[in-house]
C-alpha cells in the first residue's frame, strides 16, 4: 500500500461519526468512517486521498488495542493477545497496513481503565508526540490539526514491540 500524500489522523477513543461528517465538509480535508471494519477498503482510500488531512476512524491496531486491553481484564488469553499483535505486525512489515501519522483521542477523561492505559500509556509510549488528546468538537479538532506536533516517524521496531506487548503491564505504564 502506498502512503498517503497527506496527514493521516484517526480518531478514535469516542464516538467520531458525526464528527468525522462535519470535518469532511472542510477544504483540503478528506474524511469518511469505516464501513463495517473493511479497513483494506479504508487503507485503499487513505493511499489514493490527494488531501492535506485524511481523517477517519480506521486503526491497523484495533483489534491489537481490543486484544491488549480484554488480555489485561483477563477476558482473553494470551494466544489472543499473539495472534492479534501478530497479524497487525505481519500487515505493517508487509505494507498492507500503515500506522495514521497521528491517533487524536477523543475526549479523553472519558476513557476508563485500561483502554486509558493503551492510549496513553502503551502506545503512546512509542511515539508519545502522535497519541494527542483532544475534546470531541468540530471546532477542537480543527485547531489540534493546525498545531499537529512534527514528530520523528514511527520506530521502525514497532512492528516487533507489537509481538512483545504481553509485557507492557497497564499499571506500570505511566499516565499524563
């Protein structure tokens, strides 16, 4: 897959839809939600996009994310976890995936447990300058994109953590 000629964000953390409509009506900004999970069509459109910002709810990490978190709240096994991690690492190291240059999450004091823990602890912790909080408005999200961070690009070992993340324990992780 080839990279997208603009900025790509997620965002993810809370409801996004309506959101994600609004920010579309903006110039120079494409943006549209992930049709029931089809993320190769989501990559597809991210890659052929010809606007500054690409913004949508597509995540390669998702079901890493969802794993991480259900392994920490003893609702998967470890298997899972692997399996997961694995996949998404296979996906990254191949080119069928590629992380967004920027997660923004939504309203952040509203995630709980240990999904606060992935966000701003495990993942962030790899590129702690492209996980950014922000309020869930139009007019927020707007002016975070204006101030988005320049930031070194995503370890090139990132792929390999993901197959490591079974020891990234929630409550050692630190919290800003």
């Amino acid at each position: 897959m080839a990279a997208s000629n603009g900025t790509v964000v997620a965002l993810v953390g809370g409801e996004s839809s309506d959101l994600i409509a609004q920010l579309g009506a903006l110039r120079n900004v494409d943006a549209f939600t992930v049709a029931d999970g089809d993320e190769a069509e989501a990559a597809r459109r991210i890659s052929r996009s010809h606007a500054s910002y690409v913004i949508s709810d597509a995540d390669p990490l998702a079901h890493v994310a969802a794993a991480w978190v259900e392994f920490f709240d003893d609702r998967v096994t470890l298997e899972t976890l692997l399996y997961e991690a694995d996949t998404a690492a296979d996906a990254l190291r191949s080119g069928r995936a590629q992380l967004p240059d920027y997660y923004l999450v939504l309203d952040p004091a509203a995630v709980e447990g240990t999904w606060r823990h992935w966000w701003f602890g495990a993942l962030s912790s790899k590129a702690p300058t492209r996980v950014l909080p922000v309020p869930s408005s139009t007019g927020e999200v707007r002016r975070q994109l204006r101030r988005l961070p320049t930031g070194r690009p995503w370890p090139a070992e990132f792929a390999a953590w993901l197959t490591r993340l079974q020891f990234e324990v929630p409550d050692r992780l630190a919290l800003d």
